[in-house]
C-alpha cells in the first residue's frame, strides 16, 4: 500500500497537473490507508492555490481553472462520507445560515465549512453562493439564527460582508457574524465587527465558542 506522503503528493499534483483520473484514485488509495480526511483536502487546496496563482500570472487560463475546480470538487466527494463520519448524534447546536457573498461564486471552501459545522452538531442552513445580504437576513430571522457566516474570496467582493454585518444590525438580528475565504483577515474581521475563521476545520470550534456554549 502506498505511503501516506505518496498519497498527498498525488492529491496534490494531480489538481496541479489536472489529472482527473489520478485525482479519484489518490482520493480512494486516502481512504483505503486510513489518511485523515482533512489532510487529503488540505493537499488537494494546496493543489488549486497554485493552479489559482498560474492563473493569476496568466500561465494558466480560466478553463483550466474551471477544470481544476471540477477536479477537486470530484476528490472532496469521495472524502466527504469520511469527514462526516465524525458527526455527533445529538440534537443541533444552532442553527448556523452560510452563504458565499453576493457576486462571489466560489464555494468550494464555503462547503467544507458547512461539511464540519454539521459534523460539530450544528444545523446549517446553506443559502448557497452569489447570495444576496438580504437572503442573509431574511433566513437568519426566518430560522432564528444562533450564528451566520459569509465567504469571501474575492477582493472585489470582501467589501460586502460589512454590508452583511451592518444590515443585520439594522434588522434587530443579533446572530453574530463569522467571515472567511481567502480575500479575509483577522484585521479586516475585526474592523467590520465580524469574527474571522481561517479554516473549515476551526469553523465548528470557533462558531460554538461565538454562540456561548463551547470552548
Ligand atoms: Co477564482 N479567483 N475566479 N475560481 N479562484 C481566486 C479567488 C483568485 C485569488 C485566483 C487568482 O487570481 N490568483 C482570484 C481573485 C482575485 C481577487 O481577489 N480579486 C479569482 C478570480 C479572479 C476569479 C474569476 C473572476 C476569474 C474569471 O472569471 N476571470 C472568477 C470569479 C467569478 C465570480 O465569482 N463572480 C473565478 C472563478 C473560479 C472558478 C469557478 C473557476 C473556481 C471556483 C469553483 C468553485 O468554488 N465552485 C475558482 C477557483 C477554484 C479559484 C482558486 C484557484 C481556489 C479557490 C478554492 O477553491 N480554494 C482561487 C485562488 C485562491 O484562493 N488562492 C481563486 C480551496 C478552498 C478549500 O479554499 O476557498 O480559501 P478556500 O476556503 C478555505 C478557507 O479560506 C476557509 O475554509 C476553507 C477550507 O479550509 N473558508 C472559510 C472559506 N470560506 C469560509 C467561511 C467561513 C470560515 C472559513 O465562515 C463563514
């Protein structure tokens, strides 16, 4: 069987060298020798950060990044029953309303944070990408959110998670607001009176510790 660094460096080189084929099986051979989950999508991230930097010096085109991200969106598929497996049977924690912000279409990151939010007991009430701030509200106060969540990978679209923190303020929505994505700081989190979350695998932690009922 092969070696737990073999597998994630055949994850990682196959999002990077766009090899579907090679993308699946490094997927299953991960399962099959026990790999964390977590770790398998780490590499696979680190894969389309670089497609996502060719990109950017304009060695790559946008095809290929479309192509990269169908590749790594067939990965997380096969690892995501695994992720899941850690899922505690009890009853919600929160209902937790996550979006990606409006004109922002990524949302691989935005479904791995729903992936171990519902994996840490919370209900997520995914609005799903390109969300408009007022579905933001109006689902928050629909399900009586404990806690809301906006993604941001775009710098051009960072702008409207404060508009998202000011219009539920303004409709009396107390939920707080948890921001991450790859255009988020900390400093900007704090700036706009959000909480900023660095990765899916902290999402559960930090959004229990924000609502008062964990760590
Ligand atoms: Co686009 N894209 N893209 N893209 N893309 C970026 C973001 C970019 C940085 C690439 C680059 O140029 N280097 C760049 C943005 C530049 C900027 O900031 N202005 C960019 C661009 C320009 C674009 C287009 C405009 C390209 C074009 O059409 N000309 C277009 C956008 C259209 C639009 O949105 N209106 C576009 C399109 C796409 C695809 C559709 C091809 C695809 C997305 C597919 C999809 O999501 N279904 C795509 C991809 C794949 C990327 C990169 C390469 C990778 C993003 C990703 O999935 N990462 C990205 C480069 C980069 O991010 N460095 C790029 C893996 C994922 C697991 O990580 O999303 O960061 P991430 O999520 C992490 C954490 O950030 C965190 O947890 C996750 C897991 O740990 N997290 C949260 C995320 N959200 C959170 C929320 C939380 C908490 C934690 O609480 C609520």
């Amino acid at each position: 069987m092969a070696d737990k660094q073999s597998i994630l460096n055949e994850l990682e080189n196959s999002v990077k060298t766009l090899d579907q084929a090679a993308a699946v099986e490094g997927a299953k051979k991960a399962i099959a020798a026990g790999v964390s989950p977590v770790e398998a999508i780490d590499a696979l991230s680190r894969g389309i950060r670089e497609v996502g930097e060719k990109f950017a010096k304009k060695e790559m085109f946008v095809v290929e990044l479309i192509y990269a991200a169908s590749i790594m969106e067939e990965a997380i598929k096969l690892l995501e029953p695994e992720l899941k497996k850690s899922r505690e049977k009890r009853h919600s924690t929160a209902n937790f309303v996550l979006g990606t912000v409006a004109g922002d279409i990524h949302d691989i990151g935005k479904n791995l944070v729903k992936i171990m939010l519902e994996a840490g007991g919370f209900e997520v009430h995914d609005i799903g990408k390109d969300a408009q701030t007022e579905t933001f509200i109006s689902k928050s106060k629909e399900v009586g959110a404990g806690i809301a969540g906006a993604s941001s990978l775009m710098t051009t679209t960072v702008d409207v998670q404060k508009e998202i923190v000011d219009a539920l303020r303004s409709a009396g929505v107390k939920a707080p607001l948890m921001v991450g994505g790859a255009a988020v700081s900390e400093e900007w989190a704090k700036e706009i009176g959000a909480h900023y979350c660095a990765d899916a695998g902290t999402a559960a932690e930090l959004a229990k510790h924000l609502i008062g009922k964990g760590a």
